[in-house]
C-alpha cells in the first residue's frame, strides 16, 4: 500500500515562547529552530506501523518555509529506519504564505496529486501549534475521500476496508470506510519510534520534490493570505490574570520546607472551603 | 437573515451538551437564535434547545445520521445554510463539531474561524475573539469573503441561561444519496471514567512531566483528587508519553475546565495546557522551576519538590476533616 503522511513542521514548541509578529499578525516562524510536529510523528509511526504490516512505500507531504526541511528529514529518517520506500514533498514559496486551513488543504490536495495512487493518508489530529484541528477534514472532501478523523486506534485493514476507533466525549466509536481514505490519529496512539543512524544516513539520498503553487496550478484565490477566507484583524494582550503569591523556600532543610508548604496549600484550599 | 444565528446542536449521552446551551444562550443574545439538531436526540431535546434561546430547530431525526457519520449532515446543513443564508452558524470544538464545520467549509468554500471565545455581529459580518496561543494574545478575526460564516467555539466560553422560551420545528430528511453514506459507524463503547468527570469537577488536581514517571503520578495525584472529591487531569506531554489515557488530557487539544480551584502539579504551563485551565476560579501550582510559565497566573505559588510536598499535603488534610 501506498500511504501518504501528511504533517507539520512547526517551530520547537519545547524551546521557545511563541509569539505572534505583530506586522503579519501570524505565528513568528523564521529563525526558530523547527522540528517535526510531535503529532506529524505519530502519524509517521502509525504509518510505519501499516506498511511494516501490509509492505508498500510512504510518502510525507507538507508545506512550510524553508526552516521545514529539517522536519522533513526526520520523517524520512523515521520511514528510512525501518527500511520502507520514502519520498517526500515539499510546499514551499511565498505564494503559499499565510493561507487559512481551507487553502492547506487545497494545497496539500493539488500536492497529493501528483504522487503516484495512493491507499490511505494520515495525519494527526491537529498541529501542535495552532490546534485548529479541520484541515484533515477538508482535505479528505478535497480528495473526495472519506475522512475517519480522531483516531484513537487503527484497528486494521480487510481487505479494502480500514477500520478505526474514534474518540468520542463518552468513550469510543468502531468506524469503518473503504479505501482509499483519509485518517487523522490522535496523540496518543502509539510511540513514535528514534530514527536510527543508518535510517538518518539513508534519509539524506531522498530527494524531496518541492512545488510552487504555480507548479501545482495554484493561483492567489486558491492559497496564501489572498485567499485566506478569514483575517486577523488586530492582535492584542488579553486581561492578565495576576501572579498571586509565589512562596519559596528561604533555606531550611528541604523537609521542613515541605511541611510548610503542605500547610501553605491546605491554608489556602481551607480559605476557598474545597476542605 | 442578518441577524440570525444557527446553532450546531449536539448530543452526547443522552443529553444537548453543555456547548451547545451555551452557544445558544449567546445566539440569542446577539441576534435570533436557531439550532439545527441532527440524529437521535431525546424526547424533550427540542424543548431544552428552545429554553435555551432557540427560536426554531430544523430537525432531522432520521437513522442515517447516526450510522452515517459526517457526510450526510454536511450535505443537509450546506443546503440549509444556502437556503436560508443566517449571519453566521456556531459549532462546538468537539469531534463532530470540527467535522461537521471543516466538511462544510470545505464543500461550501466558506471560512471557518476556530478556537472562538466571544464573537460579535457588526454590519452584517461577524468579529471574533480568539484566545490565541493559549490564552497568551487575544485576535480579532473577521471574514473576508462572501458566503457562509462558520464559528468552532471554545467550551465554557459563554454561560448559559435557562429562559424558558420554546421553538418550532422545522423538520429535514436525510439525503438519498448513497455516496454520502461511506464513514459507517459499526458500534459505540462507553467507556466508564472512574470518579468525577473533568468537564463538571470542582476541583481537579493535574499532573505533568515534573512528577518525573508515571508511577509517581499515579501515587501522588488521584490520592488527591479522591480527597478533595475532584478529579484528575494530565497535560499533553504525559498523555503522549503514554502515563495517562487521552481522556485525562486538559489543554487545547483536551477537556477545557473552569472547577474552583486548579491544582497543578509538576506542571511548567505550556501554553497548550493554559488554554484548557486558564478560566479555573483559583489556581495553586507546585512546581520545582521557579521560572515556570504556571506561577504567572497562579493564586497560590509552590516552588518546591512535589513528590515530598503532596504526601504532606495529604496528611494534613486528612488531619483537618
């Protein structure tokens, strides 16, 4: 089978306050260290997972500026490791700068395209920085394939049928469709796997195909901020809420410490009469 | 209609969702609200929707939107929406709610603006209030384009009232088309969460990464939850690194919780965490990093080891019952 993995290279959420540039009123990504979005891996290593099972080859597709392509080498790496055919796309130029969640999807439809046929596509859920958590959807209608979103299994593939089970508020729900399909994994689903030095060396020789969305017959009411169908407006700091007391140890022993703290918080749980 | 506003009812269950009350209270508040209610539902579903602020609720209560997910509520609702054409339509962040909303936008070409807190309408378009990354920055976000006007609303972002009023029904078939039939649902598990639910908890005592393994979570912190009758949440990471199931998660991509008092332990305040717990009425953090992010909002500030402090701390308040 032929999966294709689609995912977020973000800017290392561990590292870093994020902040918003206040000209662009967008994410500020340039000049941070970028990594693999931790949920781009995990649909990685559900696709490892598939493929070890089935065989076939994984493809890893995301847009992103330059800063990406390290991201897109640890995905390489994780597919190189555990010795399956990779590939991998690259969305990259201005045009594609400041599209919504509709114009990604759109844009990581056209992308898809233009990869040989494909069985089934994953991607997490939501990236770990923006959240918004649809894109998966609209990609799935974009290809005109059925989406089994928030999964938090994937119980298998039958013949040409996947099924999944979904998150749900009460529990979960046995889902199934035909393939080809598009799939969105939840977070924690599974551990994504460390790349191994020889899957790391092997990631190197992959050439990623990069397009411009001119190159994918992509104009300006398709992608980037042009076509956004949404527009931050203003960008502003919201009603801080205030730092009450900070309490710290002022030297004493580490145990008498602790008991003071202990009463410190009963104190205080007392003075909102949870105790 | 320029100041109507539609409601993506939603039920889990056997009850309209909190979500869905409080974005009707706020509809109505703004303008005329509807609801559209798709799917089995209970028998006073209608009347709760209308005592919430619904003036109308289309209501499709056909089988196929339950065995079908996504696609035919999407083919009904696109429909209603280009009929009717109301100023904007609100959706909770929930799974169906996400679908539902990206299916939609999608298929209908329309914006979608996620993560709201608050909205206004004004000639004619819709502002948006967004708590972006976390609750660190406020946006205002509009739309741009003609079409429909699609909103993903936090939890808990409006309180809802009970006003007593009533709707009338609209009722909305299924759509005949077998395409639209492809995502079956084949069963549905409940699974039993043990102790108070995180979404109607007063207290809850939250553990993450600081608390250094799994094991010490799970001897530290339930322990603590049980005594003061709260219930337990996780962040992201310790979720990921498989300590605790997702349904503990609190956060963005979590439960969104507003108890009275927030309990954070071994937890340095990502913003993906903040955004989920950031509206609890107090906030006590024990954290040994002095410079985490959590201390800036919390009432109560413990820098110190959480391991040695919690077993004290649950002496004493046994002691004080």
């Amino acid at each position: 089978m032929h999966v294709v993995v689609c995912g977020k290279v973000i800017p290392d959420i561990n590292q870093l306050t994020l902040r918003i540039d206040p000209d662009t009123k967008r994410l500020h990504r340039k000049d941070e260290p970028h990594i693999l979005d931790p949920a781009a891996a995990v649909a990685v290593e559900e696709a490892l997972q598939l493929v070890e099972q089935h065989g076939g080859s994984i493809s890893f597709v995301t847009m992103g500026p330059s800063d990406a392509a390290t991201g897109i080498r640890t995905a390489l790496a994780l597919i190189s490791t555990a010795n399956i055919p990779a590939a991998a796309v690259h969305l990259l130029g201005d045009e594609f700068a400041g599209s919504d969640t509709l114009g990604t999807a759109k844009a990581l439809a056209a992308a898809i395209k233009q990869l040989p046929p494909f069985d089934l596509i994953i991607c997490g859920t939501e990236a770990s920085d923006t959240y918004a958590g649809i894109v998966p959807a609209q990609l799935a209608w974009q290809l005109g394939i059925p989406p089994l979103t928030f999964a938090n299994k994937v119980v298998g593939v039958e013949g040409n049928t996947l099924t999944i089970n979904r998150q749900s508020e009460t529990g979960y729900a046995v889902v199934k469709a035909d393939l080809p399909a598009l799939v969105s994994v939840t977070s924690g689903l599974n551990e994504p796997r460390n790349p191994s030095l020889k899957g790391i060396m092997a990631a190197r020789k992959v050439d990623v195909q990069t397009y411009s969305a001119s190159q994918l017959g992509l104009g300006p009411d398709d992608v980037g901020a042009s076509a956004a169908r949404e527009r931050v407006e203003t960008v502003g700091a919201p009603e801080a809420r205030k730092a009450g007391r900070i309490l710290e140890s002022d030297g004493q022993p580490d145990t008498v410490w602790a008991q003071q703290a202990a009463k410190e918080v009963a104190d205080f749980l007392a003075s909102l009469k949870v105790i | 209609m320029a100041d109507t506003i539609w409601v993506y009812a939603e039920v889990v269950g056997g009850a309209v969702t909190p979500t869905t009350l409080e974005m009707l209270t706020k509809a109505a508040e703004v303008g005329t609200a509807e609801a559209v209610l798709l799917g089995s539902a209970p028998a006073d579903a209608v009347a709760t929707l209308g005592a919430y602020g619904a003036s109308k609720v289309y209501r499709g209560d056909d089988p196929t939107f339950d065995s079908y997910l996504m696609l035919p509520a999407i083919e009904v609702v696109a429909s209603l929406l280009q009929a009717h054409q109301p100023a904007a339509m609100l959706f909770a962040s929930s799974y169906a709610g996400r679908d539902v909303a990206a299916g939609l936008s999608a298929k209908l070409d329309c914006g979608a603006i996620t993560d709201v807190g608050d909205f206004q309408l004004s000639d004619g378009n819709v502002k948006a209030t967004i708590p972006a990354l976390g609750g660190s920055y406020l946006a205002t976000s509009t739309f741009t384009h003609a079409g429909p006007r699609l909103l993903l609303v936090r939890p808990k972002s409006f309180e809802p009232k009970h006003t007593g009023g009533s709707a009338v029904v609209e009722a909305v078939p299924a759509p005949a088309d077998a395409a639209l039939r492809k995502v079956q649902v084949v069963d549905r598990v409940d699974v039993p969460v043990e102790g108070p639910q995180l979404d109607a908890a007063r207290a809850i005592v939250s553990g993450g990464r600081g608390l250094k393994s799994g094991e010490a979570f799970h001897a530290l912190i339930p322990p603590l939850a049980e005594l003061l009758g709260g219930a337990v949440g996780a962040t992201r990471a310790i979720v990921d690194a498989g300590w605790v199931p997702y349904a503990m998660q609190v956060g963005q991509t979590g439960k969104t919780v507003k108890p009275d008092v927030y309990i954070a332990v071994g937890i340095s305040g990502a913003i993906q965490h903040l955004a989920g717990m950031k509206q609890s009425k107090a906030i006590i953090a024990i954290n040994s990093d002095p410079l985490a992010p959590i201390f800036q909002l919390s009432d109560l500030g413990i820098v110190g080891d959480a391991a040695q402090i919690l077993p004290l701390l649950i002496d004493e308040i046994r002691e004080r019952k």
